[in-house]
C-alpha cells in the first residue's frame, strides 16, 4: 500500500502549495477506501489533481469569455449574443450552464450558482451535494460552501464520488483490457467530457511513475 510524503505528492502535483499539508490529511482517508493501492492511487490523484488545479483550487472558477462558453457549453449558450450577455459573470454562468440539471431548479433558482463545483473533485449540482450528504453526514445542502472551505471535507467528497460512481474498478489492471480507454472512460464520468485530458494523462503517468505502478 502506498503512503504519500510532502516530496512525493510533490513530484506529482508540482503546482501544490502545500503537499505536506495535504498528505497529512490524504494518507489516512485513502487508507480507508482502499486507495492506498497505488494504481488507483495513480488515477485518484491524475483526476482530482487536474480537477482542483494541483490541490490549489476548491470551487470551480467559471471566469469564462463568450468564446470559452461558446467552447464548453455550446448548448447552454448557442451563439456569441448569448455567450456574451454571461461573459465573465460568474453567478450568471452558474445559473445557466447547471440549471435544469443535475438536481437544480431552474436558472432563475440560483441552484446553479449554489452548488457549483466544489471540493477536490468539483463537486457539482444539489442533487450530489445531496447524497453526499447523506453519506457523509454532514449539512452540505444547507452549507455548500464547507467543501471548498474544509480540506478534510473536499477530500470525503471526491471519495464520495469516487466510490459512488465505481471509479476503482476501471482504476484497477485487469487482463486484456485497454487500460487508457478505462482512464478516459474515469474522465468521463467525472467530467462528463473529456476536458483537461492531455494534463489528466500527464499527471496519471507522473502519479504512476512515482508510486512505482508498472
């Protein structure tokens, strides 16, 4: 089983500003879980380091231009008249890209803005905020901001997701399968696209190489 050290989490997530921080409160949730494997380990950290911008970042930044809205949502906002009238504002963007969907009111609700992503993984829509706390036994209905506030709970909820959505099972070696094809498939079921791929696969082959997976 792997343990993560201050110079080992910083090989993999050279951006972070406090790896031994975060291993402290990593080694003994992984643990847990059961991610102390290191071939999950590997993914867990290539995926929630891409998510949260290297362990930096709790709560999904949504400074997007009419051009970047047009890119990532191109349903939500169809033409550059409507990517402009949301540019740059960040409640407003919320509102429009979530609402309707993953458990939230409608745009005028404000649920999109209320549970935007949070938390290591980018924790998104009241309906996951919803069963994670019931899993977790913690207000994050009524308190969504504690994901991006408690480095404790940010970590509970990726495990959360992790495990909810089976991600060490495509995690882990099995014979004759396509192992990039299950990371991407990991990606996919975080992301629901495949954005941030190439630095994902980066971070997984840096992840690898440091706990020794083959």
């Amino acid at each position: 089983m792997a343990t993560l050290s201050k110079d080992s989490l910083g090989k993999i997530l050279v951006r972070c500003q406090d790896p031994g921080g975060w291993a402290e409160i990593l080694n003994p949730l992984l643990a847990a879980q059961g991610l102390d494997e290191p071939r999950r380990l590997a993914a867990f950290l290539a995926q929630v380091g891409h998510e949260s911008a290297h362990f930096n970042r709790l709560e999904e930044n949504l400074n997007y231009s009419a051009a970047g809205l047009q890119r990532t949502w191109p349903k939500r906002f169809p033409t550059a008249e409507v990517a402009a009238a949301y540019a740059n504002n960040r409640e407003k963007i919320a509102n429009r890209a979530y609402g309707g969907r993953l458990g939230n009111g409608d745009e005028a609700s404000g649920d999109g803005w209320r549970y935007r992503g949070r938390g290591l993984i980018q924790l998104t829509g009241k309906a996951n905020y919803e069963q994670a706390e019931g899993s977790l036994n913690q207000g994050l209905v009524a308190n969504p901001d504690s994901l991006a506030q408690d480095r404790v709970l940010a970590v509970q909820a990726a495990l959360w997701f992790w495990d909810s959505r089976g991600l060490s099972a495509l995690a882990d070696a099995h014979p004759g399968e396509d192992e990039a094809a299950d990371f991407l498939q990991i990606t996919r079921l975080i992301n629901g696209k495949n954005m941030g791929q190439p630095e994902r696969l980066s971070l997984w082959a840096s992840a690898k190489a440091v706990l020794g997976v083959t």
